[in-house]
C-alpha cells in the first residue's frame, strides 16, 4: 500500500472522540496515519456533567461555543483534523414515557438526506477505514444510534453516484473496512476490575458489572485489539480538555495507569464490515489494506 493511510473516527458529540478510541487514534497519527474526526452535532444539549462547573452561568449560557473549544483542544492534544457535520444535538430524554425529542434534532432527520453530509466528507478525506458506533450507539442514546445509521449508509454508497450525484457529493470513493468502537466491553472491565481488587485496591467497575450481569447485556464479538498503551496518557489529556463533561478527580481515572498498561494495554473494535480479506483477531485497523 503506497497511498497514504487515513482514518476517519465518526463521533456523536464532541468528547466522543476522546472516549472512544483517542488512543489508537494518536497511535495512527505518530505513524502518519491522516485521522479526521468527524463530529456530527455541537452538544448543544449535552448535560454540564463536571461537579465543578455545574451551576456557572457563562458556561449554562454558552455550553455550543464553551463545547467547541473543548473540542478544539482536544483535537489538538490528539493531533488529528475534525470537521463539524453540523446537526442539532437530540439530547438525551429522560422519564416514564420518555418525553418526544426535539423538533428539527439530529435523531429526527432523514436517514439518507442526514448521510449525505457524511458522504460529502468521506469523498473529500478518502478514507479507506472507518470506525463508529454498533446498532445499540454503544449505549442507547439517541444521537449515538442515528450516527450509525449514517455512517453505515455512507460507507455502502459513498462510492454510488446515482444515489449521492458527484455534482453535489463530490467524486465517488469507496471505503474498505468500517468497525465500531466497543471499548467499554466486559472482557476489559472485568479485567481491570480484578486487577484493582487483586492489589488491596477499590474498583470504580463493580456497580458496572452488577448492572451488566442484572440487564443481561449480550456480549459483543471483538474482533480487533489495537495496542496502544503508550498513548493512554495523550487519551487521558484530549478526555479532560472536555472540562464540561469530564471530572479530573471522577472515576474516568481511578484505575492508575500502570496497571491499565499492564493488564489491557489496547483498544478494542469490532470488525462490522470488510471489502479486503484479514484474519481476525486483528491488531491492526488497516490489516488487508497495508498488504495490498
């Protein structure tokens, strides 16, 4: 594979990013990898989560441009490029029924029209790999699964003319693998939540796997292990660029960085579709394209 390797990372929100396979992504970028975050709304209705900035005015007041610059930082911390898609955050409805999401929301918008904006910028950036979010959003929240629904109809017609013409998309490209992120799986929780026991030490998880074991969650398959230990300290930083939804001192990082180096140093994706033959597991998101 002589031509240069891009990635493309399809997030809900900004911090998304961050959460979500920011180390693998800093991994690709200080080999030369090309990483473009692709942001589809700007939180505009994404909950101050940070106890400390909870209840200050100038940030309630402008939480759009407060998030962008967030963001800003993050993806510098990062070193990848972003691009804002431009939907309106649906938020995440709460109560017994749930209340209807709002009007003119990303969750709301058309499927086919809403991935058109995201065919326009694959057929810019040219990525050959592609990574989002499974059917459920990796939790069940409503912009999380319409950014699958998007990303996985972009990936089956970026390269259809007749369907997005080339006179308003652009030239058509075809990307060659897509994955999701499923780096909140149970094989790496219970991992470092054994671990943290195994030393005398209390486990931020055990509330995490009560629920899991209660709900019945069906494991997802894991395809792909990517290492990257020795970017968790960058994943750490970009997290708490996004100071409105992340508390340094929340249990984000209670699990000291030694020992997540030591028992789980990768991040973990499952393969969702392939155009190239590989042989799973992988540890590389560009197995089969940098052989061919």
């Amino acid at each position: 594979m002589t031509e240069q390797l891009r990635l493309m990372a399809v997030h809900a929100h900004p911090d998304d990013e961050s959460s979500k396979g920011a180390a693998t992504m800093a991994k690709y970028v200080d080999e030369g990898v090309d990483v473009l975050v692709a942001t589809c709304t700007g939180g505009e209705r994404g909950s101050i989560l940070n106890p400390k900035l909870q209840g200050d005015t100038y940030v309630e007041e402008h939480i759009h441009e407060v998030r962008k610059k967030e963001m800003d930082e993050a993806r510098q911390i990062l070193g990848v490029k972003q691009a804002w898609l431009g939907f309106v955050d649906s938020g995440l409805p709460e109560g017994d029924p749930l209340p209807p999401l709002p009007e003119g929301c990303f969750a709301l918008q058309d499927v086919d029209e809403a991935a058109g904006a995201l065919v326009r910028l694959i057929r810019e950036f040219r990525p050959q790999v592609i990574t989002t979010y499974d059917e459920n959003g990796g939790y069940p929240h409503p912009d999380h699964i319409m950014t699958h629904k998007i990303t996985m109809v972009a990936f089956e017609h970026a390269a259809d003319t007749d369907k997005y013409p080339e006179a308003e998309f652009g030239p058509a490209w075809q990307p060659l693998k897509v994955y999701y992120n499923q780096g909140f799986n149970r094989q790496r929780t219970l991992a470092m939540h054994n671990a943290m026991l195994e030393r005398g030490l209390e486990s931020p998880y055990t509330e995490w796997l009560e629920r899991w074991e209660n709900m019945k969650v069906k494991e997802r398959e894991l395809t792909t292990f990517v290492p990257c230990g020795d970017y968790f300290e960058i994943r750490d930083k970009a997290l708490i660029a996004h100071a409105t939804q992340i508390d340094p001192d929340g249990g984000w990082f209670r699990v000291p960085m030694e020992i997540q180096k030591e028992v789980w140093p990768t991040e973990e994706y499952e393969l969702a579709k392939s155009l190239v033959e590989t042989s799973l597991p992988e540890d590389d998101l560009f197995a089969g394209i940098r052989e061919n």
